[in-house]
C-alpha cells in the first residue's frame, strides 16, 4: 500500500493511483548541469563574441592550406639528382616493383610495356615528361579523363617515389609486345 503522504488527490484512473516522488538526486543533477552548460555557452558564443561557425571553417581550413604548403615545398627541395639517387638504389627499385606490380601491372604491363595503359619503356608520354616529379604528379593526380585513378593514399606516402623511380628505370627497356607509342615524344636528358 503507499503512502498516504505521497498519494496525489484525485488521480486515480482505471484504478492506477498516481504518486509524487522526486526524482532521483543524479538525474536532477545532471539536469542542472546542463541548464548551466547552456547559459555559458549561449553567453560565450551570442554575448562575448566567441567563434562562429563560419570563423571556426576559416581558421581551420587556413590551417589544412598551410600545412599542404608547407609539405609541397617539402617535396619540391628535392633535385633531379636525388631522384636520380633514388634510380640508382636497388632497394628503392625492388620495393617500386614490387609496389608496381600489385597496382599498376594489371594496365601497364609486368614490364611496363602497357596493355590498357600506355608503355611507360619508350620516349612517348601522353602526361607529363617522363621526369619522377612529373610520373609522380600523374601517379598521385590521375589522369580521370583517360581512365587513370588517382593513387594517392591507395599507394603508401612512402613507397611513391620508389615507384616513380621504378617507372623512370624502365624506359628504354623495350619489352616484348609493347604497345605502340601514344603522346608526344620527349628526349630525356
């Protein structure tokens, strides 16, 4: 039976007795918790000039902006030569054909002769001049209206240059069954 104290006079219906009880002391803490949230942060954000949304997309797009530059001119103070390097570490050879074979071969080749894609062994390039920063630049971009995907962050950051570097070494290889020159001629030096 409950208590006659907690029993609320004239509510009774379909013989259910409804009774006051309070709510538990960590529900309404809670509750307040949130009521005070809601001023300060109503204060912070409409009354003491806090960032809006629009400010908060700025700053943080500004600073995604600065950090692509700053790694452009990272990648941009390496030379021919230290690519040339690259060309002339077997390491960095072996690990750009093993990466290149996993994603390239089904187009170009297992030698780079070309099936769907262009041979990458001649002096004919369709993008770009057959220099690592400009196979680099192709391989990270894509080619979309010639049906090259953009491999940027499906090949690991740090087997990239190995594959450029792999795809420089190739060229003048002339691979049986190559596929005939597309694009212009470009005379490497």
């Amino acid at each position: 039976m409950p208590d006659k104290e907690k029993l609320i006079e004239d509510h009774e219906y379909d013989g259910i007795r409804e009774l006051d009880n309070p709510l538990p002391g960590w529900w309404l803490m809670t509750f307040y918790i949130t009521v005070i949230f809601a001023v300060i942060y109503f204060g912070y954000y409409q009354l003491f000039g806090g960032p809006t949304l629009d400010e908060e997309l700025s700053a943080e797009m500004s600073s995604i902006k600065a950090e692509q530059e700053k790694t452009e001119e990272a990648g941009e103070l390496k030379t021919q030569e230290d690519y040339l390097a690259l060309v002339s570490n077997p390491d960095a050879i072996a690990k750009g054909k093993a990466e290149f074979m996993t994603k390239c071969m089904p187009c170009h080749g297992d030698k780079g002769q070309g099936i769907i894609g262009p041979n990458l062994t001649d002096d004919y390039w369709i993008q770009g001049d057959g220099s690592i920063p400009a196979i680099l630049k192709v391989m990270n971009e894509g080619v979309p209206d010639k049906g090259m995907p953009p491999w940027k962050g499906v090949i690991p950051a740090d087997l990239e240059e190995d594959v450029a570097a792999y795809v420089y070494s190739i060229h003048g290889t002339n691979p049986p069954g190559a596929k005939a020159p597309q694009g212009q001629m470009i005379e490497r030096r």
